[in-house]
C-alpha cells in the first residue's frame, strides 16, 4: 500500500531592499524548502507570506510597509523580517494583524515564526533542495555575502544600528560556497557585503586551511583565490567586488583584474567629493590621493570599469561644495555613476546637521550630476565602438515574426545586473542565458551598447 503524505505547506516571498538582502531572502528560503516547503509565485493558495524589509531610507520603509499591507491584503498571513524588524511597534501598530516580526539576518527566528504559522509536514523523505541552495537570481549569477555589518558610523547610515558591526564570515566557508556555486552552473559572482575592503577585520586576519594551504580571511587572499575557480568548462568565472572603500590594499587587487583573475570592476562607494561635505559625513577625504590612485589603477588596468554613488544636498552643502564635486568626476571620469538626493533618515545623525539644503536646490543639484554622469558615460561608451568585448547573456528574445532573427540582452565586464547598463545583441541565434560570448561594439548610447556576436567566449 502506497504512503501518502499532506500536501507541503506553500510560503511567499516579497524580497526588497539591496543584493545583500536576496541573499538572506535565498538562506531563508533554502532553509525553508529543506523543511519540506513549497515555495509560491503568488498570493494564491499560498499559507504564509513572508516579507523581507528595507529600512535604509524613509522611501524604502515606506515601500516596505506597501508591501506589508499589499500581502495582508491579498493573503491576510504575514510574516516580516529584514531591516525594518527593528521598528516592529511601528509596523504592529499599521498591521496588528503580522503573525510575526524578526530583524535583519535572523534567519533561526524566521524560520521558527514559519514552523509555528504554518507547521512542516514531517517525514519529508525526498531531496528538496538543489546543490547550492534556492537562488532568486538568475542561474548563471550569484551574489555571495563575505560578511554581516559596518563599523563605519557615516551620519547619513543607520546600517550599524539594523545589521551591527561588522561580522566576517570564515574563509573557507566563503570559498566553499563559491566553488559549489560555479560548479551549479554560476558563472559570475558578486561579492557584497557593506565594506569589502574591510574584510577580515574583526577576525584579525584569522587564516584557515583551504586545499592543503592557509588562506587568511582578507579581501586580497579571497580575489586571489576567487580567481582560480573554474566553470565546468575550463573559463574563469567573472568575479565581481562590489562596496570596497578604498583602503591602500584595493591596490593590490587591479593587477590581478590585468590577468584576467577578477573582472575589472570596482564598485565604490565615494559618496562625495568635496572635503568639507566628506567631514560631515564622517567619511575620508581624501579625494585628491583617491584621483592618483584611480590613474594609476587604470595604467595598470586599462580596461578597469570604476562605478560609484553620490549623495547631493547633504546638510551644509555649498554651490562651491557641489561644483567641487562635478570638477572631480571631471577629471574622475568615472564608468558609471548613481546620484541620490539626501533624504533624513529617523536615527541618523546627519538630521540634527545645521543648514538643510532646500528641496528645490537639492533636485536641482541632482539633475546636474546626472547630466554630467550621462555625458561622461556617452563618451567613454562611444569609446567602444569598433571593439571586441566579452559579454555574458542574461536574456534571449523570441524569434522576430519578419525575419526570424532573435535578439538578446547581456551585459558587459563593465556592467553589473541590475545596477548598470546593457549590451543588446543582434543575431543571436542559438544562445542560452549565461552564454559568454566575444561581441563586436557596432553602436552606443548613453548608458548601453550595441553589438553581435562574433566568437564564442574561451
């Protein structure tokens, strides 16, 4: 006689906020489906819905209790986790009706508060859980955290008081979760964390053994031996560092991008140039020895593809401040580039700054460095034209209903998912998403290029 078993309770999840929380979303959810739950698209049908917050900005809080009230709307058993955990007498007294609340990262109390809305069924025999876990991205990347929290306390971030100070995870489990997730079909990972650079910190170093040698927990030894990974099909992975300050030992990493190890990208977080507005925000300025570098890391590195955010109208920000700023990405030129206008965030320190900059001012301001920007994104795009470059496929078009030729949508070494610009390509007939692919640059805009393949990637 055949054993039959309840069916599997079904979870939702509604991820916001930034890459670093898809991966908590994706712990949770793997965790979950080790349980012996099924995972939902939808609201329908589905006996707990869990929402992963953002609390970094007023916007993003506001997104967030949206998407709370969207849930218990549409499926009335909500569960909240994430960065807005912290703020659960706000959120209960919008939605009293939240079965639960836990912070950010809280992966054991999530998963309890879905065990007791919505038990497991027990005995689940089968392997529900793939190598290397659910991922809510697309096959061919990943992102992987090297660590929790920030020790920085910049006026403007209320990171420390949501994630803590900084935690390092161990060496070897960060590598061992590299090399499972290329070997399950990854071929670009992304390194995040809220300081890459400051990696290993808090551990001292600490080295581990990792394939018969020691390998210390530091941003350095980790691209090192990130670059040696290979796909199943002998390429190097695309390896991306995303959130590095740029402390003197960033140094040493451009060469290894010149040898083709790590992908020539750096994402970095300057915020500001100008030193006055830097001291408000309790951040470096070290501005001028920062431009040094970059010429530098580009002499090393011709390709290198540099991005980075800028925060316009922080309290006591001048008309000198702000044209200082845009005189140095001048001379910057930076690859890629996000603006955002200051907005007060409850708990942090910059609100009590004198001299708020008006509203009018500050959009103003913002619609200037991103003129800017755009200019200086077009130019170096145009650069382009005529090259030669990898790009990896993230989508592929249908058929056209005339012809019969198929488009798709990748990206290059300088553009990271989601965040960046996109290489559309013509004539792409029989590749896959995460195809890697040499493409000739036939054209560009101010924030993509255009191009057809020439050549599989080797």
């Amino acid at each position: 006689m055949a054993t039959t078993f309840p069916p599997a309770p079904k979870v939702g999840m509604v991820s916001l906020g930034c890459p670093k929380a898809l991966v908590d979303s994706e712990r949770i959810l793997t965790k979950l489906r080790s349980d012996g739950y099924q995972m939902s698209p939808d609201y329908a049908g589905t006996d707990v819905v869990l929402v992963n917050t953002c609390g970094f900005l007023d916007s993003a809080k506001e997104e967030s209790l949206e998407a709370i009230g969207e849930a218990i709307a549409e499926n009335g058993r909500v569960i909240v986790t994430g960065c807005m955990g912290n703020e659960a007498e706000l959120i209960r007294a919008r939605f009293p009706s939240v079965l639960a609340i836990t912070g950010a990262h809280q992966y054991e109390d999530v998963v309890n508060a879905v065990h007791e809305a919505s038990p497991p069924v027990p005995n689940a025999f089968v392997d529900l859980v793939p190598e290397g876990g659910l991922k809510l991205t697309p096959r061919h990347y990943s992102y992987l955290k090297i660590s929790e929290g920030c020790n920085h306390r910049c006026a403007f971030c209320i990171i420390p008081s949501l994630r803590g100070d900084l935690v390092s995870r161990r060496i070897d489990a960060v590598l061992r979760e590299a090399e499972k997730l290329v070997a399950a079909g990854t071929k670009e990972l992304l390194i995040i964390s809220q300081d890459t650079s400051a990696y290993g910190v808090d551990t001292r170093h600490e080295t581990r053994n990792w394939k018969g040698r020691e390998v210390r927990a530091h941003m350095t030894d980790m691209a090192r031996e990130l670059g040696q990974l290979r796909t199943a099909e002998g390429q190097t992975p695309w390896v991306r560092l995303h959130y590095v300050y740029p402390y003197p030992h960033v140094d040493h990493v451009i060469p290894l991008m010149a040898e083709g190890l790590l992908t020539p990208y750096l994402d970095i977080p300057f915020q500001h140039a100008a030193p006055n507005v830097l001291k408000r925000m309790k951040r470096p300025a070290n501005e001028a020895k920062v431009l040094e570098r970059v010429k530098n890391w580009r002499t090393i590195c011709p390709d290198i593809a540099i991005r980075s955010s800028f925060v316009v109208g922080f309290p006591g920000e001048t008309e000198a401040d702000f044209q200082y700023l845009l005189d140095w990405l001048d001379e910057a030129q930076l690859d890629r580039v996000g603006a955002f206008r200051f907005e007060p965030v409850e708990g942090a320190a910059a609100n009590a700054l004198p001299d708020p900059v008006p509203e009018e001012v500050k959009e103003e301001r913002y619609q200037r460095i991103m003129e800017k920007t755009a200019a200086i994104s077009a130019a170096k795009l145009q650069a382009k034209i005529g090259r030669i470059l990898p790009v990896i496929v993230d989508e592929v078009g249908e058929p056209d209903e005339d012809d019969g030729s198929v488009g798709a949508t990748a990206r290059s070494q300088a553009d990271a998912p989601e965040i960046d610009g996109n290489v559309f390509l013509r004539d792409t007939s029989g590749l896959q998403p995460g195809d890697i692919v040499y493409t000739e640059i036939e054209d560009a805009d101010e924030h993509d290029l255009f191009g057809v393949p020439v050549q599989e990637y080797r």
